[in-house]
C-alpha cells in the first residue's frame, strides 16, 4: 500500500502508517535525498509522540533516526539534543 493510500486509510498517526513513514525517511536518506528524509523524520516523530506517546519504542527508534540524519546535515547540536533526550 502507498504511503498516501495508508494516510487515507488508516490515518497519519496509526502505526502502521507511522512505520511505513519511518521506512521511506531511511531510504530517502541511504539514497543521499538528506533534506526529504529529514522532513519525513520529522513528520515521523511528531506523529509517534502523539500516537504513541515519547517513550514508545518506536517514538525512540524515531528519534534516532533524525539525529542520525540530523548529524549527516551537519545539525549536530539538534543530533545530541534528540540523542540526549531519548536517554532520559
């Protein structure tokens, strides 16, 4: 299913639509497309903390995955700022 056919159907904070967002962010970002998956990062996150609250695994594994792209961009202070708030 199309991410776009999953955020009609399912919504854009249910889970499954969640993890499919999370999956493009990581392919956007092998390919080299840094500022999409970003985007997407974020727009994952946002959703994570609302549907499945800030100490959901997924909402950590979220997290990650924008610092990472984060640190790629040369955003490290935001990198170890998500970094840091996923510990506590």
């Amino acid at each position: 299913m199309a991410l776009k056919d999953q955020e009609e159907t399912l919504g854009s904070t249910h889970p499954d639509t969640l993890v499919s967002v999370n999956n493009l962010s990581e392919v956007l970002k092998d390919m080299g497309n840094y500022e999409e998956a970003e985007k997407l990062c974020r727009r994952g996150l946002e959703g994570s903390r609302e549907a499945l609250g800030p100490r959901h695994t997924d909402t950590l594994i979220a997290m990650n995955n924008l610092a990472t792209v984060l640190k790629i961009l040369g955003k490290q202070e935001e990198a170890e700022e998500l970094c840091r708030l996923s510990f506590e």
